[in-house]
C-alpha cells in the first residue's frame, strides 16, 4: 500500500513539474513564432530603390503596390523590349492598365507577373 501512495506522490509532482517547465517555455515559443512571422513578411521597397533598376538588363517595376524583377521576362513579352524600357524603374501600374494604348493587359497577363514579384512598395 505504501508503494501505492509513493508511487501516486511522485506521478502527481513530475505532473506539476512538467506543467510548469511546459508553461515557462510557452512565452518563448511565442516569440520565436512571431519573429519568423517578421522573416516571412515580403521585403519593402522604395521608389527610389525601384529606381536603381532600370536598365533592360536589370528591370525592376512597382504596379498596384508590389514590386517586380521583370528582367528575365523582357525577352518573352509579346512586344520588343523597347516598349517596357520606358517603365523600367518606376511605377508601371498605368503601363501595365493600359499597354501604352489604352488596353488593359489579360488576367493571363496579371497572373504571370507572380512570379517575378519580389516585394512591396512602401512610400
Ligand atoms: C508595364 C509595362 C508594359 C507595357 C507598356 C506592355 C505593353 C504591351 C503591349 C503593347 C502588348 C501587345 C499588344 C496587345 O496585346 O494588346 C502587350 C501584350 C502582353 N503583355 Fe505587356 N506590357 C507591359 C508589361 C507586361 C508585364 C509586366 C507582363 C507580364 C509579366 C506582360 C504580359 C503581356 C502579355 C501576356 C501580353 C499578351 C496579351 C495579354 O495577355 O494581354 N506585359 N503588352
């Protein structure tokens, strides 16, 4: 019976035991969570930095608010590349609307643009 109630006194204490280092790593496990939600988060540009990239050989564009490496795209837009050059560095969201003639680009067209996105705009 003593055995029992020994037995019974110790699985009660490792409980608390465990609860609480369970408790004291509970804070911590948050932060690291919340600091590898700021390591996702998509890197800000401004338009100056946009601007650093506007070359044919190194093409960068802000349209709506994200911002695109569309270096290696140039070659396979439907046009020759001098009709991006010109938006190349700068906010583009009226190039992409309009085509330059007042036609906006397909959703085939918007959707291709993911995959050159390589973060925001910010002011
Ligand atoms: C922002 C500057 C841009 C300008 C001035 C521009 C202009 C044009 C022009 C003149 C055409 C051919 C005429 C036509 O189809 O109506 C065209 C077609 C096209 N462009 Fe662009 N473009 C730009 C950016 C882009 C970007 C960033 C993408 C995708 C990553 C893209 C994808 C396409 C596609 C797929 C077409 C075929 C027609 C369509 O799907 O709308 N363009 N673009």
């Amino acid at each position: 019976m003593k055995k029992v109630v020994f037995a019974a006194f110790v699985a009660f204490w490792s409980s608390i035991a465990t609860i609480t280092t369970l408790q004291a790593m509970g804070p911590e496990q948050a932060t690291t969570e919340a600091d590898s939600g700021k390591a996702d988060a998509a890197p800000a540009y401004t338009l100056e930095q946009v601007a650093e990239h506007a070359t044919l050989d190194d093409c960068w564009m802000a349209i709506e608010g994200g911002v695109y490496d569309l270096t290696a795209y140039l070659p396979n837009h439907p046009t020759p590349p001098f009709v991006l050059e010109p938006w190349c560095g700068k906010e583009a969201t009226e190039g992409m609307r309009t085509k330059g003639y007042g036609r906006d680009h397909s959703p085939t067209a918007w959707g291709m643009m993911e995959e050159y996105r390589v973060g925001v705009l910010v002011e």
